[in-house]
C-alpha cells in the first residue's frame, strides 16, 4: 500500500509555524516513504471559512516547497458524500436529533445530580437529554444528530485501537477504553443543521475516500482520533495508523492559535525570512 498523506487545514485564518510543522512533518514523511501527500482544504464550517484564507494557504505551501496532486478535495463539495454516510448510522439506529442549545447543555449537565461537568474533545459531555429510549425511525431528519455512544459502542465485536506512530500527550498509545469513551466523550454531535456533517464524520469519510494510509496531525487532537476511529468500524472502513506530533508553542509555552498573526507564514514572508529559516524556526 502506498503511504499516503494528507495535511487538512481550515480556511479560517493565516496559516502559521505550527501549521507549517504540521505540514512539512507530512511533507518529508510521504517523501521519505515515496508516498504521496494530499492537500486538502476543511472549509466545512462555510460560516467561517474565507476564499481568501484558501487562496494565502495555496500561496504559503507553495512557497513553503510542497506540491500535491491536483484537484484539491474542498470538503464544501462533498456534503452529499457526508448525508449518505450519516444515512448509514441512521439506518443502523445509530443516530438522534437533538434540539440542546450549548445553554441547555450547560445547564443540564452542571445540575447537582450530576455530579461535576465532564469536558470531552468536543466540549462538555452531552446530559442525554434529546437521548431516546430506543433507535429513533423514519427518515433521517434535517436536524443536528448525536451519535448515541453507548448504543455504538455495544456493537462492537472486537475492540477498539489504533497504530500511533508518534506519541500521546503522555506517551500513551493506541489503545481504546469503550468505558472511557462513555463517560469522556459521549454522545458527539454528527449532524450540524448549518453544514450537513461535523468534523469528526467529515474527517473520516474524507481520509478513507482519499486511502489515507498515515495521518500525521498535532497532539491536540489526539483525544478526537478515538471518535474517528470507532466511526471507522461502524462505517466499514479503515483504520489509518496515526501520527500525532508535538505542538509548536510561542514564547510563553502557549500553543499557537489562528489569531497569531505575529507568527502567520505571510507575516515572516514579508520580514524576508527564507523557507530554511522557517524549518529551522520549528526544528525541521
Ligand atoms: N482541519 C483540522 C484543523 O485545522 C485538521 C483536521 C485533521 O488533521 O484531522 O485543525
């Protein structure tokens, strides 16, 4: 099987120098391997995504040294590739709708029979409230969806993992706890009214219609790789071994983020730094 890669950014800011290890990351991977690396854009969320963010992330990888196969797979174009996926949980009875606005949700889950509220990949763990008794029937709705997490973890019939050829967060590897994923992650949100699908369907269908064999990504999303990979078995599809690399941080030991626009590749091009000094700024 061919190595093959892919780096996913967003179109919702500059890129910056943890953006650029991610992507060289993947970059010298695919090559070292003879493998191929895709790019592909993450404009899901068309609420926030800019067609002038896409054009500068073009702009930066090319003058960064990366090439990839073209056409480019834009997420916003496959929504229809996300419902007939979605359709299959549905099918399964896999999936709710749920009505809970992030107040609701607050409020829900910080009621004293609870207990303290949980926070997951996604936020704080979903109550259950819009959660039925039993698999919901009919057509598949135009409405947010919840995977009903215990209903999905019950269907499995060999246990959960993944090959990790980086490092967790704390050096742990691929190993799956189904009680954890309960109580840690819970009912995740797969269907958003606003977009068709969320990250974490998108993601999966993306990586397997693309035969991504290696996803190397930033160790902050490590926690979500357990959702992506239980999505995997219940659609049919691969598993990918994963590389989960370390973060790039600024001065103070703070992650990155998109409104860094001190550290955006654009802001470095424009001081003159070269594509060496780049590397060498992230240890490449
Ligand atoms: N689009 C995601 C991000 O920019 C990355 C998704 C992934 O690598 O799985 O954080």
């Amino acid at each position: 099987m061919t190595f093959t890669t892919r780096f996913a950014p967003s179109p919702t800011g500059p890129l910056h120098l943890g953006h650029a290890y991610s992507a060289l990351l993947a970059y010298d991977m695919a090559r070292a391997a003879n493998g191929v690396f895709h790019l592909r854009i993450d404009d899901i969320d068309q609420s926030r995504a800019r067609p002038e963010w896409e054009a500068q992330i073009f702009d930066d990888l090319s003058w960064l040294g990366l090439s990839w196969p073209s056409p480019v797979l834009r997420q916003s174009d496959r929504v229809p590739r996300y419902r007939d996926a979605l359709k299959t949980l549905w099918d399964q009875g896999l999936l709710y709708p749920c009505s809970c606005s992030r107040a609701d949700i607050r409020a829900a889950a910080s009621a004293p029979q609870e207990g303290a509220p949980l926070h997951g990949p996604d936020g704080l763990v979903y109550p259950g409230t819009c959660r039925p008794a039993s698999p919901p029937s009919g057509p598949m709705p135009d409405a947010v969806m919840r995977l009903d997490m215990a209903r999905a973890l019950a269907r499995l019939t060999h246990p959960l993992c993944f090959h990790e050829t980086g490092a967790g967060p704390d050096g742990t590897t691929g190993e799956i706890h189904p009680l954890d994923m309960l109580q840690t992650v819970g009912d995740v949100v797969l269907a958003r009214r606003d977009m068709g699908a969320s990250y974490h369907l998108s993601v999966v269908i993306d990586d397997a219609d693309q035969a991504i064999t290696h996803v190397i990504r930033g160790r902050d999303l490590f926690d979500a790789t357990q959702i992506h990979v239980l999505l995997q078995r219940l659609l049919n599809q691969p598993t990918p071994a994963y590389h989960h690399h370390r973060l790039i941080r600024d001065d103070t030991g703070k992650r990155l983020a998109k409104r860094d626009d001190a550290r955006a590749i654009a802001t470095y091009r424009a001081e003159g730094c070269t594509q060496a000094d780049i590397r060498m700024k992230i240890g490449l």
